[in-house]
C-alpha cells in the first residue's frame, strides 16, 4: 500500500516518482444531481465507457458549483500539505463542448475499461493536471462480486512496482488523482453514476 498520510478522513497515496492519489468526501455533491440527465447527447461510443451512458457537460454548465468544488479541493490540498496553490478548468484546443467534465451513468454490467487522462505528452511540457471521480451510489461488495463498482487506481513506482487500491462507490466520495494515474472501474451490478473532471494546476 502506498498510503502516505491520513488526516480528518482524508487519504493521500503517493509513491516517488511523483503519481499520487487522493480520497475524500465532498459534501456538496447534491447540487450535481442535475446534470446526470442523458435525454441530449451520449458519447460512451468514443470512450472507455462499457454498458453505459455518458454525457459531456461544457464549462459554462456548471459555472458556480465548479467554483464550490474547487474552493473544497484547495481546502484538502491544504490540510494534506499538498503543494498545490491554483485549480482552473481545463479547455479543449476545438472548443467543440467537450471540455473537461462529464457524467456517466453505468448500468448493470457496466464498467470502464483502464486508462488515464494525460494523453498530450508532448504539448503538455511536464505540466500536470488533475482527474477527479466524484460518486453518487452506495455500491456494496457482494458474495460474488468482491470489488462490485470499484474504481481501481494503479500507482508505480522508479523500480516498476505497481501499488493498486480499490475505492468503493458512496454518495460524495470523490477520488483525485495525477493525470498519469492508470485507473478503470470494476463491473457494477447496480446503477452506478460518477461526475468526472478534469483540471490545470500549479
């Protein structure tokens, strides 16, 4: 296990080569409620997205409760004694809408196929950004189903040593992690809805 720290129930995992993972409660995700509404667009086709639906939220959707999230997120950095000072939204280079948030609905069976968000190496010059997994259901093992829902992230250290941890879904439970974090999501047998997003910072 690569737990580092745990302060006030907040969980920080990190290993040297500078990967890490955050686990906390967010007690606003109420207000996000709205936008798991999948009546316009889906775009799981394109994604890692199996046996479920997606939808794209645009910047400018979720303008106040962005700046809620991200005011929490600035307050657990800090209690962690993470050195991180600035969180901005992320943009696409199109514009097409896409942005950097979307909501996913999985359905019984449904899953995420493994995967992280930094995908630009070269135009992103070492700078990093942050991918947060913000849940909604309470998503329990079950006799068969050991890690029923669960996000998995992998960490690996200098030497290649992979540390992985499993995160069970609960309402408000949000997962932050370094963009180059390799993370999918086990077979649910409920409805299982997460906000992701992604964000610069420094």
């Amino acid at each position: 296990m690569s737990l580092l720290r745990k302060t006030n129930g907040l969980e920080f995992y990190a290993v040297p080569n500078q990967q890490w993972v955050v686990c906390a409660e967010y007690p606003h995700y109420e207000e996000l409620l709205p936008f798991f509404d999948f009546t316009g667009v889906d775009v799981s086709e394109s994604t890692a997205t199996v046996n479920g639906i997606q939808r794209p939220i645009a910047n400018e959707e979720w303008t106040e409760q962005r700046k809620k999230y991200i005011a929490w997120m600035l307050e657990v950095f800090h209690t962690l004694q993470i050195p991180i000072t600035s969180i901005k939204e992320r943009q696409s280079k199109d514009q097409s809408g896409w942005n950097s948030s979307w909501t996913v609905n999985y359905f019984g069976g449904g899953w995420q196929a493994g995967h992280f968000h930094s995908t630009d190496r070269m135009g992103q010059q070492n700078k990093r950004f942050i991918s947060t997994v913000m849940f909604f259901d309470n998503i329990e093992p079950t006799r068969d189903n050991r890690w029923n829902g669960c996000l998995y992230t992998l960490l690996q250290n200098q030497y290649g040593y992979t540390y992985d941890h499993k995160f069970h879904p609960s309402p408000g439970r949000v997962v932050i992690m370094d963009d180059r974090v390799w993370h999918g999501t086990y077979p649910t047998e409920d409805n299982r809805r997460v906000f992701v997003s992604d964000f610069d910072i420094d």
